[in-house]
C-alpha cells in the first residue's frame, strides 16, 4: 500500500469503519511505516485534545443578554 | 426511530435515541507502537445522565429553574457550537438563544430516548446553519474540490514527544485549539463540529449542511488532518524550545 492510499484511510481507520482487510492492510502498513503511523497516532490525539477542552466561558455581556432574553420570553410553561 | 419535527426551514430528527459511541472508535498508539482499539467515554456519568433526565422533567412541568439550569450546564457548549459554524459573534448569539428557546417551546416533543443535550445540539445547529446560509448563501460548496495526491499528503511530521499537552496550560492549550479550529477552512469546520464534537452521524451531518456522506467524509478527513498538522507546529515549535 502507497502513502497516500493510507492517508486517504485514515479517518475511516481512526472511525473503525474498514472492512477487515483494508484495515489489516493499513495496520501492515503502518507498522512498515514510521511516517504514516505518527500521523495517525497525532491525528486521533489532535482530535481528542480538541473533544477534551472545555469551552471558554460565555462572555459576560452574551451570558446576561441570554438569560435575559430567556426570563422574559420563558413566563409560560411549554406549549 | 425518528420522529422529525419542523424548526425553521428544516427538519429536525427529535429523538434520535442512538447512543453513537463509535465517532472516535478509534485506535491508540501506544509506546510499543502498536495499535489497539478503545472506545473513549464521552457520555456524561449515569447519575449526570439521570440528574438530567429529573430537570427535563421538572422543565417539561414549567419549572423555569430547572430549565435555566440545562441551560446554565450546557451555555458554553452550545456557543462553541453557533461559533463555530456561524463563524460570526453576532449570529452565534442569536442561534444560541433561539435554541434554547425553541427547546423549551418543544420540550413536550422531547421523549428522553437520547440526551437532552443531544437533542438541543440538533436544534442549535439548525439554527446556526440556518444563520450562516442567510449570511452567506454561496458558504457551501455542494462539490468536492479537485484534489491532487500532494493536497492531502501530510506535512510537519515530527515526534511531538511524550504528553504534548502538558507543556501549556489549560487556559493556553484551549487558546491553541481555539485558534486552530477558527484556522479551518469553515466547510471543514462545520463537518468537525458537528459530526466529531457533536456526535452527529455521517448521514445527519451530511442532511444537517446539505452534501452528499461522501463528501462528509472526505471533509472530516481533511479536518482532521489539518488540525493535526497544525497542532504540530505548537508542539514542534515548544518541543524544539525546550
């Protein structure tokens, strides 16, 4: 298997959505090669730094328009 | 089992009760260098889950307190969300405060066989999208661009070394991924956001921006490798320093 077959893989190696012989054959290639193998280690981890973040705090000024606008227009129970 | 409901100008999958644990069912590099499977636990704990499922209740009744607390637990989540896609502050806040809104007027169409946050995210990225198509209606290129074999093959390869993340602080290292995120062309964006942090399936991100599964693949791939490759230079760049 070329480099960019395996690139081309990735996300639906990282996803686990190959059928067992292409998966076989991307983990095969991975192991012949260093390059292709980082990239798949980092990219599972990138996208795991980004899913552990916690999101900023609401700014102070959209936080009060929210709950603002939530009190006001929220005086009745749900329809 | 999805009973759809009409919020704005599109159609909205309401109880989408599929615990989809697979978005990152991913394989591990360990320090062996071999790869094993492992299935990340992104779910909320059964307590967080059943403290949840009370408050819905308690809203679903009128108890505006208990709503504003859903509120408060997911305020920020929603906002990365509406920014992310929208891309633009202003529209961000509209989109979040209608989705709060539109949720609490639909609470009686939410019947608990998937998260309430799962079920907000779905109606908050209406909204956004809906927002972002108003602003600009060309912002979404139906077709794939040509691709030569050089546009996905990966640059910055280095070794980030043991615990890349630990050499920022927390408040640094969201700054990083902030900032590498808004870096993103938005069409990749938009797929990441929802179908990776959002936990949307291939087939609902691809109804949700209006392109083909192919086409959700082939930019969530392209996502994904572009944040890595620029996640690599922060931590290049710090590793080469110290």
């Amino acid at each position: 298997m070329r480099c960019s077959e395996a690139i081309r893989e990735i996300s639906n190696f990282i996803d686990g959505e190959l059928g067992a012989a292409l998966k076989h054959e991307l983990e095969a290639h991975f192991k012949e090669c260093e390059h292709c193998h980082l990239v798949v280690v980092q990219t599972k981890k990138a996208v795991e730094f980004y899913l552990e973040s916690e999101p900023e705090e609401l700014p102070g000024e959209v936080r009060t328009r929210l709950h603002g606008v939530l009190r006001k227009r929220l005086s009745s129970p749900p329809a | 089992m999805c009973k759809p409901i009409e919020i704005g100008v599109s159609t909205l999958c309401a109880n989408v009760g599929i615990e989809r644990t697979g978005v990152l069912a991913i394989m591990m590099g360990t320090p062996n260098g071999h790869l094993t499977s492992t299935n990340p636990h992104r779910l909320p704990s059964t307590i967080a889950r059943e403290d949840e499922h009370l408050l819905v209740a308690a809203a679903k009744k009128g108890d505006l307190s208990a709503f504003e607390e859903l509120v408060n637990r997911y305020e920020r989540k929603i906002f990365r969300l509406t920014m992310n896609i929208t891309g633009n502050r202003e529209d961000a806040e509209d989109a979040m405060q209608d989705a709060f809104l539109k949720s609490y007027s639909h609470l009686k169409d939410f019947e608990g066989t998937s998260r309430f946050y799962t079920w907000l995210v779905r109606i908050a990225a209406n909204e956004a999208l809906m927002r972002l198509r108003k602003r600009r209606p060309n912002q979404f290129s139906l077709d794939e661009p040509v691709e030569t074999e050089d546009d996905l093959m990966p640059r910055e390869i280095q070794d980030w070394g043991p615990g890349p993340e630990q050499r920022f602080a927390q408040t640094e290292m969201r700054e990083i991924l902030n900032n590498v995120i808004q870096e993103l062309d938005p069409d990749y964006r938009i797929v990441f956001q929802l179908r990776d942090v959002d936990d949307l399936s291939t087939e609902e991100t691809a109804a949700a921006v209006g392109i083909s599964v192919p086409a959700v693949k082939s930019r969530l791939l392209r996502a994904r490798l572009k944040l890595r490759e620029k996640l690599a230079k922060y931590f290049q760049q710090r590793g080469g320093a110290n």
